[in-house]
C-alpha cells in the first residue's frame, strides 16, 4: 500500500499532483516552508527561497533522515525562511532548483521513495 500524506495542518490533497499545486500556492503566498506527515509516520519537507529548495525525508521524529542534493552545484543561496521566521542560507548542493524539487516531492508522493535518478544524502 503507498502511503497517503497530509499537510502538517491536516489539509489532505487529493493527489501528488494537487499537493504540488498546494505547495506552488504556499510559497507564492510566502509560506516557505512546508511539512508533510505520511500514514506511516514519516515526514517530508519543503524548504524553499523561491528560487532553490531543499526536500528532506525523515523516518520518524528523531531521524535525522536524508535529503536531496545538487552534486553540481557551488556557491550558497540565502532566503530561506522557516515558519518560526529564521532565515538560513544552504549550500546550494544542499538545495535543488525549485521546479526539480517539485518533481522530486512528487516522486516521493506518488512512491513513497525518492526518484532513482536523483542523488541522495544519507544524514542518518
């Protein structure tokens, strides 16, 4: 069985492809970071600037779980903003560009694993 997943606030989308919709919507709206709970208990988030994000998968609460990354890319990206209003800066090999991140989120939604192409960092 997949799993189904929900926005933090409990809102459930009905599809991948409408929880991308949602997460295009939050982050217009300058919600910048993003959790999803899944019926299994693991979490995937979405931190974004609007340009670049990073999309993290956690296990459980304590896990510190693995994230996607841009082997690629240099430099770092500032913007970042999460909901108790910190700002960080990542190194942008953390962070992929937004529309790959989407795709990446949805991947997993639709799966319940990352995309085979995509490079992983194991933080566990």
């Amino acid at each position: 069985m997949i799993e189904s997943w929900a926005f933090a606030d409990d809102t459930a989308p009905t599809s991948p492809a409408a929880a991308i919709e949602m997460l295009r919507e939050r982050i217009n709206a300058g919600q910048l970071e993003t959790w999803l709970t899944s019926s299994s208990g693991r979490s995937l988030a979405l931190i974004s600037n609007t340009e670049r994000a990073m999309v993290m998968l956690l296990d459980s609460e304590d896990d510190p779980g693995e994230h996607a990354v841009d082997p690629g890319a240099s430099g770092s990206s500032k913007g970042f903003v999460l909901a108790n209003g910190q700002h960080d800066e990542y190194p942008d090999a953390d962070t992929l560009p937004l529309t790959e991140a989407l795709q990446v989120v949805h991947y997993i939604l639709t799966t319940g694993a990352p995309p085979p192409h995509a490079a992983w960092s194991i933080d566990r």
